[in-house]
C-alpha cells in the first residue's frame, strides 16, 4: 500500500507545482498585457485631450475677434474680422514652415531649434504621430500671439502691413523665445528654462511677447485721430457693441479650459486643479477690476470689469499648475486691479489701444510670470524669482525690439498707417469695400 501511495504523491505534488508555476506565467503574461493595453488607453487619451483643447484654444480666436470688434467703433468691424481671420491662417503656414523649426528644433546652443522645418519631423503615416498633434497644439498658441497685436492696433492698421507683421511673428518673434522658455517639451533645451523659468502655458511666452509686439505697433502707428484733443486730453472713444465684446469675454474664458488645462498634453488628474485655478483667477479678476473701476469712476465700468476677467486669466496662465487654488484667488484679483490701473496710465501717456490688449496681455502676463514664482506651492528662493524676473525681461526686450524694428521698416516700405481720409471714413469700406451693419447708417 505505501509503495504505490508514494509515487502517486509524488506525481500529485509534481502537477501541482506544475500548475502553479504555469499559473504564474499566466498571471504575468496577464500583467504585462494589462500594462500594454493601460498605456495604450493612455496614449490615446493624450492624443485626444491635446487635440480637443487645441480646438478650444481655436475657438478663441472668435472671442478675440468678438472682443475687439465690440470695443471699437462699427466702422472696423468688417476690418476687424479680416484679421483675425487671416493672422490665423497666415500664421498657420509661417508656423508650420519656420516657426515650429525655431521652437522646438534640436539646437545645441539653447538659442533657437535647426530642424523640423516644414514639419519634415513627421515620417509618415507609419511613424510616430505625436508630432502632429503637438504642432496643432502649439499653432493655436502661436496664432493666439498674433491675433493679440491686432487689439492694440485696431482702426488705423493697413491690411497689407497687418499680414506682414503676422507672418514675422508667427515664424520668427513668438518662436524663438518660445524655444527658449519651453524647447525641452519636443527636442530643443532653451537657455531660459535651463535655469528653471516658470512658465507653464504661457503668460510671458504667448501673452506678454503678444503684449509688447502689441506696444510697439501702438506707438509706431500713433493714436487714432480724435482720441486726444489739443491740450492732451484724453477723449474717450467707445466701442460700438459691448454685448458682443462680453460675449467674445465668455469664449475667451471657456477656451482658457484648453489653454492653461490642454498645456500638460496629458488626460490624466493634474488637469483638475489647472480647471479650477484657471477659473478662480478669472473670477477674482473681474471682482478686483470691478472694484477699482467703481473707486475711480464712481460706477462699475463693465469694460474694465470685462478686461479684468481676461488679465485674471493671463495672470494664472503661467503658475496655473504649481499654485494653490487660494493662491490663485489673490492672482487674478490683484490682477484686476493692474489691468485698470495699466489701462489708465497707458491712455494718459497718448499710447491708444482700443482694447486695453498690452495691459491684459503685457502687463498682467509679466505680473502672472513673477506670480507663479511668489507663490509656488514648493516654496520660493531668490534663486527662483531672479530667474522669473529675468525672463520678463528677456520677453520685453526680445518682443519689444524686434517689433519695433519691424514696424518701422514696414512703415518705410509698405506702409503700416491708413492715410487720414480712409481712417475716417472707416478702414471697412476704404480696405475692404465693405460694410458690416449695411442697413444702418454709421456717421463719424
């Protein structure tokens, strides 16, 4: 009886043992399996989060040209519109040919990127398609720079000198301190962001580099005719439709859901507190904004409330993913308070910009940019805030002068300014032949 109970014991034990080890390989074969298919899902996901929030970011494109149309006077509307329409599209193939190159090329001095020109990055429809999708995604930012020239310049602007100012800046001024500040996120290592520059989706890199070509196109073209009277005053000039001008506010802020979230290329749970800080700083602008306008001018100005939710916005952009939502809150209410007191000061040294775009976007996107220094949830150094401040500073000079510089040579050539007779007569009918409200009478 123990002879033959034995070997079956043995053999018992040996399947046993055989069973679990395959089982084993079962469960890591499992494993690994699951693994492959989880990263999958996740790469699919990114891919359609980037996308979708680039189709936001897209979409602000109409808020800005609702907003611009609606603080100026009917008579650019038709004008208004042309440009927004065609920085886009004009700045979608100076992007796609140089700009995208200078970004995020591979460069070996931190300075500007050598290749990817021509999106010659992509390999075909076998290769890697991230790409793709990082370039769509960084097109709307670039478009996005372009467009916010257009506000400070609105009214005065010939058409031909607007479509060459938006090539440049698309292919050649946003690009470059773009590759400083964020060329490690595809293949380059700017300078800037070698020594730390915080600035995650963009309140110097698009907004502030925006801001200050903004500022030199204002004071090369001069003010509009009649905002300023002989002695210096300064007169008011309102805009034409201030319901369409709050309407393009709410796109704006929906599209900053793609803007400052879309930032991370990622769907996963970081995106959550981007969602709320980005909003909590739109809504402490438009308080902060409103406050002062009412201390000043003695009524809630919905203008400048309408600015403040858009400089809460930009002023978040930058520190929107390393601050608490607290922190956010006093972001975007301080800066509500800048954009008035920049609007103001700005209209009393004769610089006219119609729609305030170099206080939103210039002032409160270098505001946003030390911000996201001041109130880093790691904490703060010396170390950081230098870094901070020397990026601002690196923005203005950088967009500031090459603007300039452009500006006047396109001033002495094509020529940037409408004469007198056409400005008054509205750049709508004298550039486009057009009118944009045709059954009603527009009188100077």
């Amino acid at each position: 009886m123990y002879k033959k109970f034995i070997p079956t014991t043995l053999i018992l034990v040996l399947l046993a043992a055989g069973t679990a080890f395959a089982a084993e390989e079962v469960v890591e074969i499992t494993m690994e399996s699951n693994a492959a298919a989880v990263a999958t899902v996740q790469t699919n996901l990114n891919y359609v989060w980037t996308l979708i929030a680039a189709a936001l970011v897209f979409f602000m494109q109409a808020g800005f040209a609702m907003v611009e149309s609606g603080f100026t006077r009917a008579k650019s509307a038709c004008n208004i519109m042309m440009k927004n329409l065609l920085d886009f599209s004009i700045g979608s193939l100076a992007f796609w040919a140089i700009g995208f190159g200078l970004m995020f090329g591979v460069t070996n001095t931190g300075w500007f990127g050598t290749t990817d020109f021509f999106l010659s990055g992509w390999t075909g429809p076998d290769g890697d398609q991230w790409i793709l999708a990082f370039w769509m995604f960084q097109c709307v930012f670039a478009a996005t720079a372009a467009t916010i020239v257009s506000g400070a310049m609105a009214e005065r602007t010939k058409f031909t000198g607007y479509l060459a100012y938006s090539v440049v800046v698309c292919a050649f001024i946003y690009p470059i301190f773009g590759s400083w500040a964020w060329g490690s996120l595809l293949n380059g290592n700017g300078w800037l962001e070698a020594k730390g520059f915080i600035d995650f989706a963009g309140s110097t890199v698009v907004h502030s580099i925006g801001g200050w070509c903004a500022l030199a196109g204002a004071i090369v073209l001069g003010p509009r005719k009649g905002k300023y009277g002989p002695k210096g005053e300064v007169k008011a000039i309102p805009g034409h439709n201030i319901p369409m001008a709050a309407i393009g506010v709410f796109i704006l802020w929906l599209g900053w859901f793609g803007f400052n979230p879309g930032s991370t290329t990622t769907g996963d749970t970081s995106i959550a507190m981007i969602f709320v800080n980005t909003n909590l700083a739109a809504a402490a602008g438009v308080i902060g904004a409103m406050l002062l306008s009412w201390i000043m001018f003695k009524k809630p100005d919905v203008g400048m409330s309408l600015n403040g939710a858009l400089a809460g916005l930009v002023g978040i952009t930058a520190g929107c993913a390393n601050v608490s939502p607290t922190s956010s809150i006093i972001i975007g209410f301080i800066a509500g308070i800048i954009v008035v007191t920049s609007v103001v000061t700005i209209d009393r040294m004769h610089i006219d910009d119609p729609v305030g775009a170099v206080s939103v976007h210039g002032v409160c996107g270098a505001w946003g940019t030390l911000a996201a220094g001041l109130f880093n949830i790691g904490g703060t150094t010396v170390a950081i805030m230098t870094t901070q401040v020397i990026g601002i500073a690196a923005a203005f000079v950088w967009a500031f002068g090459t603007a300039f510089i452009l500006f006047k040579i396109i001033s002495m050539t094509i020529g940037l300014r409408v004469s007198e007779e056409d400005e008054l007569t509205g750049v709508d009918i004298t550039e486009h032949g057009a009118h944009a409200y045709n059954d009603f009478l527009t009188t100077n």
